[in-house]
C-alpha cells in the first residue's frame, strides 16, 4: 500500500499526552454514542434492504428480478447512464481544461454556475425540461409538429441526468488540474508535441486518477437518479421507468420484496461505489487532490 | 506558468502557450448553456411571465406556505441534528484509533451514494409502527414515520456526510502544539476544547450545516415515502411542485420553483460568504 498517501490522512497524534486528549472513559462514552447514531442512521436502513429483499427466500427474490419490467428498468437505467456519464467526462474535462490551464475574465463565475445543479432540488431539475418540452412548453407545438418525443421518453430521462450529473467530473477535476501546473504540458510542447498528443500523454495520465473518481461519483448518482427523473419520466412500466422509479412503484403496490430486491441491486451499487471510492483515496489519495465530499 | 501581459489594458485571457482555450472553453460554453441555462432561465422567464398577482397568489396560497414551511423547518433541524452528531462522528474519526476506523469512515458517504429511493423505502420500513425502530418507539408514543418527525429523520440521513466531510479535515489540521500550549498555561480540556478547538471549527460548522440544510430543502426522493405527505401537515416543498405539475398547473408550479430557487440561491450566496468569512479569519 502506499505509505505516504495514508500517512497525509492521519494526523498526527499517536503520541498524544493525556492533557490534550479526553480521558479514557470520556473517550469510550463519545465513541458509543457515534457509533450508536451511525449504526441507527446508516447501518439498519442498509441492513433491512437486504433483510426485506431476501424476508420470502431466495427464490422469491430471485423471481422478482428476472420480471420482465424490473428487467426493462435495468436495462433503461444502465442506457441512461452510458450516455450521461461520457457526455459529463467530455464536459468535466474539456471545462477543467479552459478552467485550469488559463486565465481568464469570469472564471470563478463560471466555476459557480458549474455547481449550480448542486444547489437546486433535483424536482426543479425536472421542472425545467417540462417547461421546455411539455404539452405547454416552449418547444412543445414544434416538437408534436414534427413527432419528436423527448418528454416522457428517454431523451427526457437522459437530459434530467445530465442536468443532475453535470458538476461531478468537472469539479474534481478543476482543483486537481489547477494544483498540477503547467509545466508538464509546457515541456511537452517545447519538444515538439501537438497540442492533442500533449493532452493524451501527459495531462490524461497526470488527472486519471482524479477522473476515475469523478466517474464513479457522476455513475452512482445518474443509476441512483430519483426526483428529476421521476418528473419527466411519464412512469410507464417496462418503457420509460428507470431502476429507482421502479423501486416507487413496486413500493406503492405493497410489493415489499419486488421492491426491495430492485433496491438492493442498487444498495449493491453504493457499496461497490463506496469500497472503490475509498480504495482510490488511499491508494492515489494525493493524486485525485484535496476534493473529498460529495 | 502563463506569462504576465507586458502592458496594463483589459485583456480577455492572459496569453500562454497551451493551445486548445477556445475550443474547450467554447464546448464548455456551449454545453453549459444548453443543459443548465437555457433550461433554468426558462424557469425563470415562465414564472415572470405569470405577473405579480398571480405569482403573488400562488406564493401566498396556505398550502404553498405550509410546504415551505415544512421543507425549510425540517431541513433546518435535520442540519441541528446533524451539526452535533457530525461534529461528533468527526472527532471520534479524526481523534481516536479503533479497529475498522477507515470503514466507518467509508460509511460516512453511504448517504452520498445510496440511491434516494431506497434511502427512502428502507427508512419507512425502520420507522413504521410495525418496524424494527417504530415498534419500540410506539409505547412511548413517538411517531416518526408519516409524520414531519419522519422528514427530519430522512433528512438527517441525507445531510450527515455534508457535515462530517466538511469539519473533519478542518479537524485534522489542527497542531497539537496550540492545545498543548493552552494545556501547559493551565487550561483544562473543557476550556480548550470551548475557547481554542471550537473557534477553529466554527466556519466549517456553518458551512456543513448550510450544505446540508440546502440539500435537505430540495430533496424529494428520500422524504415521500416517509412523510405521509398529508397537505398542510407533512408535505414538502419538492412534491407539491410534482402534484401541481400533475394537475397540469404549470404557472403554480413554477412559481413555487422559482421561490425555491430564489431562496436556495440566498443560501448559497450565505455559503460563500460564510466560507470567504472563514478563509479571512482562520485562512
């Protein structure tokens, strides 16, 4: 494992004396009640998403993941993701590369209204490509003119993605390229290399790390998508119902084990996110940045 | 590095030699504007062109200031809650060695990566009078779930990592030598933990809390199954907005949008300068 790396996240206080640190059983005191609150608010609601999924057996389980609509919404929400995940990296990384390679007028303004989608309800989200391209929208007699269906179809659903989606590449990427300089691109240059070939062999390796991490953050929240999507989604079963969507409605029709085994696939996302997150952090913790959180 | 213009004069970008500034900053540009502004200012222009009274009307409508004032109420206590106990978590990640220190610390960001929905149903199944928490929390007379008490619990799941992620590595750069310092002058623990420790800390207090407070005020997922979402005592902001979509009420919809996003934009501005406030201070 790499040292160094693990050592920048562990301060300094083995060798702490007993004046600048609680005593013993003030510690253990702090320590259950923390672990107490983790285990009531983090740990049980994961533990009985896979108690209720498996509460009728394993054959009912798997049963109610081989349906043909839960089946649909695998399929849709894996779709979405492949194509809002690439478009966000294109986005992130040409955005870092303007961002942080020059210097220009407004660039904390647009650094800003990067982060805008993070600040705004994810039914808002939503919202707002129904007020473009709904019944009543703006776009809406153009596009029922020329039967294009981007409203309760995928397009919809991709779009309402993306809006969500839109901050997670960029902004890891942003700070890690602003700390690595210019110099290696700059030398890369100086001998002879094009402007391309600079990117591919020498930025690309330097932030891969950093965009890799942005990638599994950006994929867990389009799989996980949920308000936004419910909005311009339209809900119609085995069409344009996504994995979570498909959680509410199994949920409604008191199918407590449907639901809760569409559930635990994505509960099984997280953990796969969370142990290949934390993997990164300490193994490449100084090469994705100082950018933990979100 | 890029080199400085030789003369003063307004100058769009400094001049370097990394070639590509105009086709990336363009695509930026250009994506940026389809996906989040043009979409946004949409937002915006609709609910202009409803006019003062009718914007007036909806805002002032019983149930759209019931809704308000549920999402803000309980993402206000959620992010007190969370405050304390992500403070806590914080320092007993930061300060105390125990076995499996790093996956609870990894746990922290479940909440980041847990799909709402299912933070939601799992939730709501916990806290149901029949569930593993409400039915000892029944005979006591505590209902959580179909109630604003179960909002505030979603929504303190939510809002936890927003606070833990934010204070601890403010926590981590603390020398010791300042509390060892006050320690040799005669202070003792509580006094430096009050007078020296929590001064450090206060910004990145504040921040965390309003990051989970402005994320508790918009999310939707996580509280509709736990709400009970009765109009007027459990209904949250968010699915009011869905339910007037439904009815096809466009206008009021985008009104209460608007207002959301107005106070969600007050909030942010509060953040950075919260954050400013503290780089000047402690930076």
């Amino acid at each position: 494992m790499a040292d160094p790396v693990i050592k920048s996240y562990e301060p300094h206080h083995e060798s702490r004396s007993a004046a600048v640190t609680e005593s013993r059983p003030v510690q253990l005191l702090l320590m259950a009640v923390a672990f107490a609150f983790l285990a009531i608010f983090l740990l049980l609601p994961l533990i009985i998403v896979f108690h209720e999924a498996l509460a009728k057996g394993f054959g009912a389980y798997t049963e109610s993941l081989s349906n043909p609509d839960t089946r649909s919404a695998i399929r849709l929400t894996l779709l979405v993701a492949a194509i809002a995940v690439p478009l966000n990296v294109v986005f992130g990384i040409s955005a870092a590369w303007a961002i942080a390679k020059f210097e220009f007028k407004g660039k904390a303004f647009l650094t800003t209204l990067i982060d805008l989608p993070f600040s705004v309800s994810p039914v808002i989200s939503g919202l707002v490509y129904v007020l473009l391209f709904g019944a009543q929208g703006l776009f809406g007699e153009w596009l029922r003119a020329h039967g294009i269906q981007i409203l309760f179809a995928v397009p919809g659903i991709v779009l309402a993605t993306v809006f969500v989606t839109f901050p997670f590449v960029a902004r890891e990427l942003i700070p890690l390229m602003q700390e690595q300089g210019n110099g290696d691109e700059e030398a890369a240059l100086s001998l002879g290399a094009n402007g391309w070939q600079t990117f591919w062999y020498v930025t690309l390796p330097n932030v891969k790390w950093g965009l890799l991490y942005g990638v599994l953050l950006c994929n867990a929240r389009s799989m996980g998508e949920f308000g936004a999507v419910s909005v311009v989604s339209g809900h119609i079963r085995g069409l344009t119902n996504t994995m979570p969507l498909h959680v509410e409605i199994l949920y409604n029709e008191y199918n407590a084990v449907g639901a809760f085994a569409v559930a635990s696939l994505l509960a099984g996302l997280a953990l796969v996110t969370l142990v290949l997150k934390t993997l990164l952090e300490m193994r490449y913790g100084a090469e994705i940045a100082a950018t933990r959180g979100h | 590095m890029t080199i400085a213009p030789a003369k003063a004069g307004w100058r769009f970008r400094q001049p370097s030699v990394i070639p590509g500034f105009g086709l990336t900053l363009g695509f930026s540009l250009a994506y940026l504007t389809l996906i989040i502004l043009i979409p946004l200012s949409g937002l915006i222009w609709r609910s202009a062109a409803l006019g003062w009274t009718d914007f007036w009307a909806i805002a002032t409508d019983r149930r759209t200031i019931n809704a308000l004032q549920i999402s803000f109420g309980t993402a206000f206590i959620a992010a007190a809650v969370n405050v304390v106990f992500g403070t806590l978590v914080a320092w007993v990640l930061v300060r105390y060695r125990f076995p499996g220190r790093r996956v609870v610390d990894a746990m922290v960001d479940l909440p980041f990566a847990l799909p709402t929905a299912v933070a939601g149903i799992a939730l709501t199944t916990l806290y149901a009078p029949n569930g593993w928490i409400g039915q000892l929390l029944a005979p006591l007379g505590i209902k959580v779930a179909y109630t604003p008490l179960g909002i505030v619990v979603a929504l303190v799941f939510i809002g936890l990592p927003f606070v833990v992620r934010t204070v601890q590595p403010i926590m981590e750069e603390i020398d010791k030598e300042v509390e060892e310092a006050a320690a040799t002058l005669g202070a003792n623990r509580f006094q430096i933990i009050t007078r020296i420790l929590f001064p450090g800390l206060a910004p990145a207090i504040i921040t965390g809390f309003s990051l989970a407070f402005a994320r508790g005020v918009g999310e939707y997922g996580s509280v509709i199954f736990i709400a009970g979402n009765l109009p007027y005592k459990s209904e949250i902001a968010p699915l009011l907005i869905v339910i007037r979509l439904e009815e096809y009420n466009y206008p009021a919809a985008t009104a209460i949008a608007a207002i959301m996003l107005l106070l969600s934009f007050v909030m942010l501005l509060v953040i950075n300068l919260a954050q400013s406030w503290s780089r000047k201070r402690y930076g």
